[in-house]
C-alpha cells in the first residue's frame, strides 16, 4: 500500500468526515458540558491517568458513530453499482479492502490521538507527574474506533442496504448502553445497607469506561490484554466480511470475533476488585517530615506543609496524646457504598474533600484539623452534609479556642445555616468544666473515627453509639 493509493482513497472515502465527527464531537461534548470530567484530582486535564479514562468514556458516544460511519462507507461499492466491476479486476480484494479500511483507521486513530493531545498539553500545565501508565488505555480506546469502523464496514458491504448504517450505529449504541447499564452491571446492596452496581466481565467487552472518580484508580493490565484481543477479532471479522464474495466466506467471517469474544472472557478479569486497581506509583508517598502527599499530587506538598505542621501543633496541645502524628494524602481505593475508614494517629485528606478543595494558608489549617477531629463518614461516592458539618465546626472551633467558619464548596446558604447551630453548640460546650469538655470531645471523636454513633450527638452529652 503506497501513499499515492491512500491520497486517492482519503478522497473518494468517508475517512476525513469520520476523523473530523470524531475530533469535534469529542471535544464540542467536553468542552460545552460542565460535568465531572472538569471536577478537582480527577479532571480530564488535571492528570494523565484521567485523560485516559474521560476520553475512553466519550466512547460510549463516539464507538457507535465509528460504526456508523463504517457501514456507510462500506456502502460505497453497492451506491456506485462498480461491485461486478471490481470482481473482474486483478487486484486482489484484500488489496482494495486494505487501502479502504487503512484509510479509515489513520483518519479516526489521528483524531483520537489529537483529542488526547489537546488534553495533555493542558495536563503538562496542570502537574509534574508524567508516565507512561495511561498509554495503553488510550491506545486500547484508538484502536476500539479503528476496529468499530472496520466491522461497520463489513457490514455495510455484507448487507448493502441503506438502512444498514443508521440500524448499525442503533445497535452499536444499544449494545455500550447495555454493557453500563442492566445487562453489564450487577446491582448489590453494600453491608452498610447502600445500594451500588458493580461491572460484570462482559461489560469490558464495551470500549466504554466507568466515569473517574478515584485520582487512584486505573485499569489493570489483563483488562487492556483482554480488551486487545476483542477488538483484534472484532477488526478481522470486518476485514474479513469486507474481502467475502460468497455466503459461506461471510460466515466464516465471524468466526474471528467469536474466537475473540472467548479468549477474552477467559483473560478478563471476573471479579470487580480487579478491574479498577490502585495505581501504586502514583499513589507512593512523598513527605516532608511528617506532610505526606501521594506522588502524583508532589507539586501541591509545598503549599502544604506548613499548614500541616501547625495542624499537628494545635491538635496536640488540645488532644496531648491522644493526638495525631502525621498528615497524609488518602490513597485508599474502596468500593463505592463502603464506609471509609479512618486513622487515629494520621489525619488523613483528599485534595477534593469540601473542606479541603478552597482551602489556603491559615484556613488550611483549620481544614486539617477539622480532618483530624471528623473526617466524615459519608459512603464512599456519595456526598452528606448536615450534623457532621456542624461537629466539624465546633471541634475546631474547640481546637483554636475560637469558632470559625470553615472553608467550603457549599453554598454560602447552607455553611451560614451549619455556623449558626455550631454557634449554639459550642457556646453549650464552652459553658462546661474542662474535664468534661475533653470527655465530649473524646467521644465525639471515637465516633467519628470508627463511623459508629452520632458525632454531634456525642459532642451535647448524648449517647453516641
């Protein structure tokens, strides 16, 4: 295949159509939806492993319009009535079929990489943590588009109707929504009692990803293996279907992506733990004395250590030696609908925790300790505000030895509405001896740190678990 014989295919195809769809509706559905992929550690341009796994759940829009376009491509022979024409020819089919479907790969394999360029230029301003960890993710979800479009057009040519591509691209969304909805996930109750969904191995069979809401979190290695060898049957199923002549040679032309589909299954992982793993290099710690961040997230250690050594002073001189010891990033990786679990010699955080998000220099501080004393018992995924808030605020307040309202994401409404019943609260406890001040205090933070119990209850004398 000469670059002379893929000018004239770029040409007469659909492949500049196909790459520029899939270029500016990636992008115009970035760009123009204000939704999680611009939200905190996990944004699409606030780190590389991120970037991977936004762009692969555009997918889930993108794959079936890659389909789509294939089967109208694969069309073009049967519009041009040249098929009997071209069977009498002496270039082999496979020849044609090749320059055909090339042509297409390039276009779509280039608007995809172009997609994760514009990304990772944002990236490289956004963090100094560069690898190459995220790569097979992107390079599994180029070659999902290349291989969707291929197939579509097998399709296209095996049944050349004009219904094809828009039945096709129906199909193909069909079956991505499935895989992340009823037919892909299974649906389970956490013994916390939260109801939560968990991918099934055959949802990897979908290009699709999860939506990011774990900096932590990337795909393991036998998914990326699995998923290959899928889209290699799927793309030489199409291939194959695009060279047939005859009814027999287009069933045969599936046997590759049934013998993909069964090799995968085999590799891909079964159990859900193992299909989101932790990503144990960028969550390495990297510490200064006793401020710890995770690899990843280096560059913000700066501006945070001295927050948390102060953090550390003052809970000491209010705990003694009940008191934490060190500050740290949270790296754990739960199941969505766990319960988290604390420490009580480490205050541990999260760059995107409420509290923690808008905090700077002096209120930084009041946001480590307010981590110290409630970390928060909220499942894992899912947002509360309410009475722990209100304990936060009077435990720090208890701390400094003055209240003050902390730094927040919520809107000024309901933090005025927390410091208000704070104000109430902590004028109660102040009111009483210091020995059952600490008492309160103690119990308020047992409960919070174990998850068991009321805080707020425990912090105006009441049973807390």
């Amino acid at each position: 295949m000469n670059i002379r014989v893929l000018r004239t295919e770029w040409k007469r195809s659909v492949a500049p159509w196909a790459g520029a769809v899939v270029l500016a509706g990636a992008l115009a559905f970035l760009y123009l939806l204000d939704a999680g992929w611009w939200t905190g550690t996990t944004a699409w341009t606030a780190q590389w492993t991120s970037l991977a796994l936004w762009t692969r759940a555009v997918l889930f829009y993108l794959w079936p319009l890659a389909v789509g376009l294939g089967a109208l491509q694969g069309l073009r022979d049967h519009r041009s009535k040249m098929s009997e024409l071209l069977s009498t020819t002496s270039r082999p089919a496979r020849h044609r079929a090749a320059a055909l479907a090339g042509t297409v790969a390039i276009s779509l394999a280039s608007a995809f990489g172009l997609l994760v360029l514009v990304g990772g230029v944002q990236v490289l301003a956004h963090t100094d943590y560069t690898h190459l960890g995220w790569l097979p993710i992107s390079l599994v979800g180029a070659f999902s588009l290349v291989a969707g479009a291929v197939l579509g057009m097998g399709a296209g040519r095996a049944l050349p109707s004009p219904l094809t591509p828009p039945l096709l691209t129906m199909v193909a969304f069909a079956f991505t929504a499935l895989m992340h909805a009823s037919l892909g996930q299974t649906r389970t109750t956490t013994a916390e009692g939260i109801p939560v969904t968990e991918p099934k191995q055959i949802s990897l069979l979908s290009p699709v990803v999860a939506d990011v809401t774990n900096a932590f979190v990337t795909l393991s290695a036998s998914v990326h293996v699995g998923q290959t060898i899928w889209l290699l049957g799927v793309a030489a199923t199409g291939f194959a279907l695009l060279v047939a002549a005859t009814r027999r040679a287009r069933l045969l032309a599936l046997t590759p992506v049934l013998a993909g589909a069964t090799i995968a299954l085999l590799v891909l992982p079964s159990d859900p733990s193992r299909i989101y793993v932790r990503d144990e290099a960028a969550a390495a710690s990297v510490c200064d004395g006793p401020v710890c961040v995770a690899r990843e997230h280096r560059a913000r250690l700066a501006g945070l250590v001295g927050p948390g050594k102060e953090a550390l002073r003052l809970l000491r001189g209010a705990l003694g030696g009940r008191a934490p010891v060190s500050v740290r990033e949270n790296t754990a990786v739960q199941a969505e609908g766990t319960t988290p679990r604390w420490s009580r010699g480490t205050v541990l955080f999260g760059f995107d925790d409420d509290v923690i998000t808008d905090a700077k220099g002096e209120e930084l501080t009041w946001a480590l300790i307010a981590k110290g004393m409630v970390p928060g018992c909220a499942p894992v995924g899912w947002f509360s505000a309410g009475e722990e808030d209100v304990a936060q605020t009077v435990a720090v307040g208890w701390v400094l030895g003055d209240l003050k309202s902390l730094p927040s994401t919520q809107s000024a409404g309901l933090r005025h509405e927390f410091d208000t019943e704070a104000r109430a609260v902590w004028k109660d406890l102040e009111a009483l001896p210091r020995t059952e001040q600490v008492s309160r205090v103690n119990a308020m933070r047992a409960a919070a740190l174990s998850c068991r119990g009321n805080t707020l209850d425990a912090l105006k004398g009441g049973v807390s678990g």
